[in-house]
C-alpha cells in the first residue's frame, strides 16, 4: 500500500513574535549572534586581543543629525545588548587556531605566543564564533598594534581629559550625552595638537608611538568613540574600556569604581617595559590618585603626567597626588589650557 508521506505543519510565528520582530526592526536591534573585536596589542613574545559576543545588539548607527530626540534614541540604543555567555570563539593567527569562552558579560580575552612573531604596525585578526570543531560563519575583524621598542608610549584618560564631558556633574553629563553625538561633541581646545605631537616624540610620523585610551566608561560607547577619535584627528589607539552595561544601567555610565583602572594600566605598563610613558587625565575623578600610585609602581618607566584642571573642589586630594608625583622626580603639569601642556611637553623635551 502506497503511503503519502506527511509534510510537518508549517511554523506559524506567534502574535507577540511577529511583534518583538516588529519592534526590533524599528529600533535597528539585530537579534543574530554579533562578534566585536576591538584593537588589541602585541610586544616582542605575546600578543593580546579580546571583545564581545553578544546575541542582541544595535546596529551601527548611519546618520548623524542635531535633533535632540535622535541623539538620546541613539544613546540608549547601544545599551540594548544581551551578551551571548558562556559561548566558544577562536581565532585563527597565521595559520594556528585559538581558542576561549567568553565570560558571563560576554568579553573574550586571547593572550598567546606565536610561532613567529609578526613586525610592527597593525595586523588585522579575525575572531571566529564557535570552537575548533563547530566554527560558525559568525565573525568580527579586529587589528593587532604592534609598536616599535624603545619607544615612547601615552597613556590617556578619555572623558574631561580630551573629550569634553562633565564627568563630575551627573545632570551635566546626561544631557551631554543625550542630546549630542559623536560629531557633535568636542575636544578641548588644543589637545589635538597636543596628542598629536606626543604621537611623534622621539619617532617618525610612519612610527607612531602607541597610544592607549584607558577609561571608566563602558565598552557600549566603543563605536561612539571611535568615530569622534577619527572624526577630530585623534591619533589611533588601543581602547581598554569598562564592563558593558545594559539598558536598565545606562543611566550610570561612566559612573564605574575605578580600581579596575589600576590593573589595566598595569598590565600596558608590564607588556612593554623598554617604553617610557606619558600618562594624561584630569582632575574630576581618580586620575590623580591612580596616576600617583601608577608612578609609586612603575617610576622608571614614567616620563611625565599631566591632569587637566577641571574639578576644582577636588583641590586638596588632587595637590597631594601631584605631590606624591613630584617627590618621586617624574615631571606633573596641572594644567587648565592644552596650550599649558603643550608648553610643559617642550620644556621637559618631548616636543
């Protein structure tokens, strides 16, 4: 007897689906599985790279406008993530695999010697979704930086120290926050001029020296930053930011304890021990005391400090960090104008 074979019943989508579809398409949340790799760094023996994997995330942002309610909708869109926990990635790095589960938050970390290590400058990677033996075609592309030896370094805060932002004023940073962009923010005045000649102290202009924005906010504004660093002329940098926050948080940004800082400069500090470095900050929250203890730990690599004034209730626990800094013999400039640092830089020979 012949039987028909019987086609499975059609997966109908129910009416809360088609509407959370609906609505993720409005917002431009993408609910397929994201890798970001961010610029990572490598030394004479190690390499070191990490990201996110995520299994909700906005889609880049196209435009940039004035309008107000654009700006903030944009804003708290990129703290609509959901991290993909727990979850295998790889990278394959001239011709050998890799491999690491990302964490609960979903940030990855690969540190690993190759077999030969490539030259300076920057080498793009590619991260993989999946282990060894299920690779997935999900897969984000970073670069590696690779800076020359005996070279200077900077080491910069970003928030009040090159990108204007109220970091000490609660209400002022929000609106900042939620009503300008990426384009329509600011730097102090000067600081590109400075930075960019703190790039070329003691190299040439196809050698930069390596500069990493090390920072309290989260790594949700990582695209945000990046796009006012190209758009101002910022020199390229290694970013090392804070934990992701979802949306219920984003009120807080920026807002995160700042011991973690410590122990990422640290770990720049040890992976290249022939640079002498130059730490930039400012006034508003920890720099001061975290520089001062940066110096206690690390004195003969640190060429100079400099924190921008722009706090000025914090004077007197800002006055004994400097001191701290000063005893040890390493030049502090307290400045309010980059103009002033510019000033100190030349006096102390960098530029």
């Amino acid at each position: 007897m012949h039987q028909q074979a019987i086609s499975p019943a059609p997966v109908t989508e129910s009416f809360l689906d088609r509407i959370r579809k609906k609505l993720f398409y409005w917002l431009r949340i993408t609910h397929q599985p994201v890798i970001r790799v961010y610029n990572g760094y490598g030394n004479t023996h190690e390499l070191v790279l990490f990201g996110h994997a995520l299994s909700v995330s906005p889609l880049p942002r196209k435009k940039y406008t004035g309008n107000i309610w654009t700006n903030t909708f944009a804003l708290l869109r990129i703290f609509m993530v959901r991290p993909a926990a727990f979850v295998a990635v790889s990278v394959n790095f001239n011709g050998k695999w890799y491999e690491k589960t990302t964490e609960k938050d979903g940030f990855f970390r690969f540190e690993w010697e190759p077999d030969v290590m490539p030259g300076p400058g920057w080498h793009e990677v590619e991260v993989h979704l999946g282990g060894l033996n299920s690779l997935t075609a999900v897969t984000g592309k970073g670069h590696i930086y690779i800076p020359h030896t005996l070279q200077y370094a900077v080491i910069s805060d970003i928030d009040d120290t090159f990108l204007i932002s109220h970091s000490s004023n609660l209400r002022k940073r929000l609106y900042v926050l939620l009503t300008k962009n990426a384009y329509s923010r600011k730097p102090f005045e000067g600081v590109v001029k400075h930075y960019q000649a703190l790039a070329l102290v003691g190299t040439k202009v196809t050698e930069p020296n390596p500069f990493f924005y090390v920072s309290s906010s989260e790594w949700n504004l990582y695209n945000f930053i990046i796009d006012f660093v190209r758009k101002n002329d910022l020199p390229q940098a290694i970013f090392l930011l804070s934990q992701m926050k979802s949306i219920s948080e984003a009120w807080k940004t920026g807002q995160n304890k700042h011991a973690t800082k410590f122990m990422r400069i640290s770990r720049v500090l040890e992976a290249f021990p022939t640079h002498r470095f130059i730490l930039l900050g400012d006034d508003s929250q920890q720099d001061p005391l975290i520089y001062a203890s940066v110096v206690d730990h690390f004195r003969d690599q640190i060429k100079a400090v400099y924190l921008r004034n722009v706090f000025d209730k914090n004077e007197f626990v800002v006055n004994g960090a400097i001191a701290r800094i000063r005893a040890s013999g390493v030049p502090c400039c307290h400045f309010v104008h980059s103009h002033d640092a510019i000033i100190h830089s030349a006096e102390i020979g960098l530029i």
